[in-house]
C-alpha cells in the first residue's frame, strides 16, 4: 500500500472527522462557495441519470443530495467515520435505502465493473489526496462512467498564494465566536502567524513547478514516527487536467474555480452578505457565473472544477 494511502486513511479516520467535515458549511464562507457551485452543477446534469458513484463521498454532502432526488448512489470513502456520520444524515433525510455505503480507498476501484454508473463524480479533492496514482485514479474513474464525470482536484495556482498567506483561512470564518476548534486556532494564532511569516521563493517555486505543497519524504516519516500528517496532496495545472481528462476519452470538458470571486473580498464584507438572505443569494449566483469563466478557473479558492461527458 503506497504511503499517499496509508497517510490519508490515517488521517480522514480519525473518530472527530465525520462531525468536523458535516459542519463546514456552517463555519467557513469558502465552503459555503465551493459547494453551492457543486450543487448547482449537479441539479442542472442529472437528466437521464439514474445511477451515481460517489468518490470520496465524505459526510454525505452530494450523495444525499442526489439521493433527494431520486437517484441510486453509491457512497464510497475511505473514512468510517464520515461514512457513519453520512448514514445517519441520510437516515434523518429518509434516503437511506437509495445510498450504498462502500468503505474503500479511491486507488482501487477494481471491484466496479466498466460503465456501471450513469454519473461518476469525486469532490473535495481525494483525487489529488492519491499521489502519486492521481492519474490512474482519474482514468478508473473514467473507466466505470457511463454517462458523465465530474470531479474536483486541488488547484495548484489557487493553492499557491497560502504559502505567502498564513492567515488565508481568517478570510472566510463566517462566526468568529464559533466553538469550531479550527476557528477557534486560526483566530488565536493570527498575531503569532503573521509574526513568525517569511517569504520563501523557493517554496514557492517548488510548488508552482511540481503541484506538491508539502515534503513527500518529510510526510512519510512522520507517518513511521506514528504522527498524523495531512494527506499528500498532488495539485493540478487546468491544461494540465483537461488533457489528462481529453486523453481517457472524456468530451466536452469545462471547467471552473469555486471561490475565485470570493477571495477577492475581505472577511467583513463577507460576513455581511452571507449574514444576509437576499445579497447571499446573489453573492452565490454572481459567484457561480464568474468563478465558471475560463480565465479564472484556476484561482479557484482551493479546488479545480471538471465535468465532461463519456462517449
């Protein structure tokens, strides 16, 4: 089992993940961007679809989702504990008998059969989470398609400006009094952050030249050391996923970048309109609009958006 398996079953198995991750879109803005996009993509592609893989299903966000609409789908993840939190999201919407829950890591999809789901689709990035076989994955993922796929990767050029940005994540709490315990970091630690921030160009160039923000090895050793790192995370180029998805046979490919308007605003301004019902609906259709215009889909806040169609 490669290291990029080992680290992220590790880590997104954790017992608090399941409730942590089901609670995002109540503490920061850049989720609730990110996955408004999503959702507006999949209820305007689900025509003729009957049959759904969920790759990296997490807490349960989209299968539900889809589930609500009718749809069979298959819930698969890596976490037990996000699967555990997903079935009982799913129970209290009344669609548990329309997901299956499958816990499996996404490297290997063998036990599916080619096309045998209408829609396949992989959001927040556990694509990216399989380095080195980030390829691979996306090509298995292809392969049980039989309609669409859509995905979401870790955007290299959206992710780069953390390195010169300690504080990125303040930008988008949206209760600083929060008893989220990541909220309740950030906060404490934004002097000490900014304090102790120093640009490292090297860094930087780096990650814009190899798409891996962390150190590999650094990650492994800490992994034998017994310690939870995050998950290696491979971030990608938008020519460089249209072509890896133009060349396993994917057609009509676009693409966007979910928070590329959002990261232009600061925290108290968006606090404000999220605060309010009118200007928040408007704020996430202009979003939408924007953050689909090619020229800035790799800005998006953290992920790269993809649909296409299999033919």
């Amino acid at each position: 089992m490669d290291y990029s398996t080992k680290i992220s079953e590790r880590m997104w198995n954790q017992p608090d993940k399941g409730e942590l991750e089901a609670e995002r879109e109540l503490t920061f803005i850049d989720d609730i961007v990110q996955k408004a996009h999503i959702q507006r993509e999949l209820l305007s592609n689900i025509d003729g679809i009957e049959t759904v893989f969920d790759g990296g299903a997490g807490s349960g966000r989209f299968s539900i989702l889809l589930a609500k609409q009718g749809l069979n789908v298959t819930h698969f993840d890596i976490s037990q504990p996000m699967i555990d939190k997903a079935k009982e999201l799913a129970q209290k919407e009344g669609v548990e008998d329309r997901i299956t829950f499958v816990k499996g890591a996404l490297e290997d999809l063998s036990a599916f059969k080619d096309r045998s789901f209408d829609l396949v689709m992989s959001f927040d990035s556990p694509i990216s989470y399989t380095y080195p076989n980030q390829n691979k994955t996306i090509k298995e993922l292809v392969r049980i398609a039989d309609k669409r796929i859509m995905i979401s990767v870790s955007s290299r050029l959206g992710a780069l400006p953390y390195l010169s940005n300690p504080i990125q994540k303040n930008q988008f709490i949206l209760d600083k009094d929060s008893k989220d315990e990541w909220v309740r970091w950030c906060l404490k630690s934004k002097d000490q952050m900014i304090e102790s921030f120093s640009l490292n160009k090297e860094s930087l160039i780096r990650t814009y030249e190899t798409g891996l923000m962390c150190d590999v090895e650094e990650s492994k050793k800490a992994y034998d050391r017994g310690e939870v790192p995050w998950s290696i995370s491979y971030h990608f180029m938008p020519d460089e996923l249209e072509e890896i998805l133009s060349g396993y046979g994917v057609k009509n490919i676009s693409m966007a970048g979910p928070g590329a308007f959002a990261r232009t605003i600061p925290n108290e301004i968006l606090v404000k309109i999220m605060n309010d019902e009118e200007q928040r609906k408007d704020f996430l259709d202009f979003c939408y609009m924007y953050d689909s215009n090619p020229y800035v889909c790799g800005m998006g806040k953290d992920n790269l958006f993809a649909k296409g169609e299999i033919k």
